[in-house]
C-alpha cells in the first residue's frame, strides 16, 4: 500500500513539473502574419522604386541649345584666333569671312616665296657678272633672245640685276609685313566682332541732328541776344 501511494506521488509531482516548463516556453499567443507584414516585405522593391523616380525627377532634363540667341565671347574669340588663324571667325560663325582670311594669308605666301627665289636667281646673276670667271654665266637666262653681255654693256647689266636684286629683296620682306598684317587683322576682327553682337543697336539709341535757337546773355544788343544753331541729340 505504500507503495502504490509514493507511485502516485511520483507521478503527480512528474505532471506538475511537465505543465510548469510548458507554460515557461510556449507563448500564450501565436502572432499570425498580417497585412503589414506582407507590406514590409514588399518595402525594398517600392523604396527602389521611388529612388530611381526621385533621381528621374531631380536630374534636369537636357534642354536643346537654341543658336539664334547665341552670343561669342570676346575673350575665347581673341585666343581662338590668335593661336589658330581664322579660328576666331569660326568660333563668331562668320564663316564668309574665312575666304578672305586664308586668300590673304595664301596671297602673302605666294608672294613671299616667289620674290625670294627671284631675289636669289638675281643675287647670283650679279655675283657672277662681278667675278669675272667666264664658267659662271647665270645672267644668260635674263638676257633677251640674241643679246650678249659686251665690255661696253657690262656695267649696265650689273647696275640692273643690283637694282633688281635689291628690289625682290624689299618686295620679299613687304611680303611678309603685309602677312603679319593680314594675320593682325584676323585677331582685331574677330575680338571686334564678338563685342559688337553684344552691342545694343535698338531704336532706342539714335544720334540726331537738328536746328535750336542758342540765347548769348553776354551780349548787350538785344539783336544778338538769341542765334540759330545746330544741336546733337544722343538717346540711349
């Protein structure tokens, strides 16, 4: 009898303590997913989403240049123009401007070249008349058909081919002084005229010329009191 009673106890103490670690580990609730959850799991793709339209939306749209309302700047004109010939007129979309840019420039060219080769030949047809060596005869090519070089008519052919010489020497440098020009005029051209599309030529700024009646108050005659004149008129 005993021991069927210690048997019981056994058992029930063994329930009791069952029951206890049950309460201890499982939840009185079981939390069942919802709608939010649902929402939140979705929340990566839809923060990406607004990302990639906020970025659209914040970066600006490139918006087409409109080159009638286009204006140079003098100072990328000049340096255009200075370091590339014609450069300027280009940039000022002068373009009916660069024939006659690059006609000066090739007309000084031609010029400068072709006055020194007849500076040269001429040089060397004077050197050979004065040195008295008969194997050296260049001046031949000057001379007109069936005319000769004679003791009578030497100091006369070497007067000329100095004067010649001296000549296409003068034209070859002048040559070169009018390409520098040329090029000058290139760079103040070009500066000249970016200022100027920036110039105001409304209606508004007119010069004009008309009569008015000038008062002398240091006059006594009351004859010469007032005169006719002219007087400018500036608006702007």
């Amino acid at each position: 009898m005993q021991k069927i009673k210690n048997w019981i106890a056994t058992a029930l103490l063994f329930t009791g303590t069952v029951s206890l670690y049950a309460q201890e580990t499982v939840p009185d609730t079981i939390s069942v997913p919802t709608d939010s959850l649902i929402e939140e799991s979705f929340a990566p793709a839809d923060s990406l989403k607004s990302i990639l339209l906020t970025d659209s939306i914040s970066k600006p749209l490139k918006v087409k240049k409109d080159w009638s309302q286009w204006q140079p700047d003098p100072q990328r004109a000049l340096w255009l123009a200075l370091v590339i010939p014609g450069g300027g007129q280009i940039y000022n979309r002068k373009y009916w401007k660069l024939p006659l840019v690059y006609g000066g420039f090739i007309g000084c060219l031609y010029a400068m070249n072709w006055n020194n080769n007849m500076y040269k030949d001429y040089s060397q047809a004077y050197l050979d008349i004065t040195d008295n060596d008969p194997g050296t005869a260049s001046y031949n090519k000057f001379l007109h058909l069936g005319m000769q070089i004679t003791p009578t008519n030497e100091n006369r052919y070497k007067e000329i081919f100095k004067s010649r010489k001296n000549k296409y020497r003068r034209w070859r440098d002048l040559s070169f002084f009018v390409l520098c020009g040329v090029y000058a005029l290139s760079v103040i051209d070009a500066y000249v005229d970016a200022e100027l599309s920036v110039f105001d030529i409304s209606r508004d700024l007119s010069l004009r010329v008309e009569p008015t009646i000038m008062d002398n108050h240091s006059s006594r005659n009351p004859l010469d009191a007032s005169s006719i004149g002219l007087q400018c008129s500036l608006n702007f």
